[in-house]
C-alpha cells in the first residue's frame, strides 16, 4: 500500500487561491466600471447632502451648535408645520389609492388597444406644467370659478364652496397631480399578473370576490407599494400646488423651508429642516418596504 508523495502540491487549495484571485479581479473590474456613476452620485447627492447638514450645524453667528434643531423640536409653528406636512402626505397618498387602483384595475382588464389609448389620458397631465394646472384648478375652484358658477346656477348651492385656498383645495390640486405616479407602476404591475391563476381559482370554485382578493389584490402589491412610496416621498417635498391652493393657510415643511432662507436669509436652520425631513423620509421608507413589500409577497405566498 503506497502513500501519496508528500511534495505534491495541494490542488483544492491552489484552485481555491485561483478562484478567490479571479473574484478579486473580476470585483475590482465591476467597481472600474461603476466608478463614473459612483462619483456622479457622490458629487450630485452625497456632496450637497452632507454640506446641508454642515451648515445645518451653525447657529445664525456662525458658531457650532445644535440649535436649529432644537428650534424644530421647540417652536410650535414648525411642530404644526411638521404635522401637517404628513397629514397632507397620508390624505393625498390615500386619495390616490382609492382612486387610482380602480383606475389601473379597469386599465389592466382592458384590450390591449383600449389600454394604450386610455393610458394616453393617463400620462397626458405631464405634458403641462404643474404651475399651470395648478392655476387651472383655481380656476375652476375659486368662488367665482367654473364649479361654483355652474353649481350656483343650477340652483344647487346659494352661496359658494369653499374649494380653493384651504386645505381642500391642497388635497384637490395635489391628488390630481399624483395620481398618475401611482396608476403607472399599479398597472404594470397588474399587466404581468398571469391570467392562469385566476382562470385555475374559478375552476376550483373561488367565486370573483374571493379570486380578486386571495389571488389578484396580493400580486398587485409591489405596484402599490411602488406608487404608494413615490406619491408620498413627492407629497413630503411639495410646493408650489400648497403655496397657491392654499393660499397662505397651508403651511407644508418645503414652503417653511424656503421662506427660512429666502425671506430670513437663515440657512442654517433651513438647512436642519431638510436634514430633518431627510432623516424621517428614510425611516418611513424602511417602515414602508417592511409592511408593503417583501413582507406582503412573502406572506401570500406562504399561503
């Protein structure tokens, strides 16, 4: 019985030296490939990022210390500010997910010809500027507008809606100008559904209500997670629609923001506010991947 010669080379580990040699190399080829569009983020988000939260850190003499954020957390104008930020953002997101899943439910059921022509209808708001549809809204809503004119008229109403320059008419202008940034991801993601599985429900015996729920609504969940993170995320940062439609009386964190640095030249406590909403935007976008996510699919599909 003959022993192996102990002066040959250890194969396995020499392989093993190769592969981990050639995962090094083929790594640091991948990173050469992404270096142009990792400096491009750096100088386009991480640098302005992190000087808004250097300035953030200088009182108005220009010395450093913590008291623009405590003035976020002291003064009741920007607690009240910061309410209502999030409660216009919740209303809005909700206002577009009840009206925008029948929406991109219909549009998914739809021929395919049908489909296209009315997403048409869809997508056709973003060939004007949200400065103009907003003052289209006023038109139409303002006490002498289009609405209460006709409304008046017809004898429905004696006196005239208060439709614009309050919150109402935040939530209007807004939801309208949303609602396709949630259509547009729930439809594609009702489009890839495959038809099989509904088909198999009903010929085991689900009636339609228990099809769509059990079978349809929870594959349609990423495409409302989707469009629900992206109307609320564009909700938090919104402007111009809360400054005309709300006439001063709606005071969002963004608007509190520009008249901070533009009115009171303070940018260091404007700066503490955008580093403020940047750091709650992000904990709600991990809340938001955690319920209407993974997790939803994933329990569905444990079923």
């Amino acid at each position: 019985m003959s022993a192996a010669p102990a002066d040959l080379p250890d194969r396995g580990g020499l392989n093993a030296d190769v592969l981990s040699a050639d995962a090094r190399r083929e790594a640091l080829a991948l990173l050469g490939l992404c270096s142009p569009g990792i400096v491009l983020v750096g100088i386009i988000i991480v640098l302005p990022i992190g000087w808004l939260f250097w300035l953030s850190l200088f009182d108005e003499t220009g010395m450093l210390s913590g008291a623009n954020y405590a003035r976020v957390v002291e003064q009741a104008s920007y607690v009240r500010t910061f309410i209502t930020t999030f409660e216009v953002a919740f209303i809005v997101t909700g206002l577009c997910v009840l009206l925008g899943y029948p929406l991109a439910y219909m549009l998914s059921q739809l021929p395919r010809r049908a489909a296209s022509i009315c997403l048409i209808f869809v997508i056709l708001p973003f060939w004007t500027s949200v400065l103009v549809r907003t003052y289209a809204w006023l038109v139409i809503l303002q006490r002498k507008g289009l609405l209460n004119t006709w409304l008046m008229d017809l004898g429905v109403i004696s006196q005239p809606l208060p439709l614009a320059h309050n919150f109402t008419g935040v939530l209007i202008g807004m939801t309208h100008i949303l609602l396709p940034f949630l259509v547009l991801p729930l439809y594609a993601s009702m489009k890839a559904i495959d038809a099989d599985y509904l088909r198999a429900a009903m010929n085991l015996g689900a009636p339609p209500t228990a099809t769509f729920w059990q079978i349809f609504f929870p594959l349609s969940l990423p495409g409302l997670a989707a469009g629900v993170v992206i109307v609320f995320i564009l909700c938090l940062g919104f402007f111009v629609t809360p400054a005309l439609m709300g006439g001063g009386k709606v005071i969002m964190w963004a608007m509190r923001m520009e008249q901070t640095t533009s009115l009171y030249s303070n940018w260091g406590a404007g700066s503490a506010l955008g580093v403020v909403l940047l750091a709650v935007t992000l904990g709600l976008l991990g809340v938001f991947r955690w319920l209407l996510g993974a997790r939803a699919t994933s329990a569905w599909g444990a079923r």
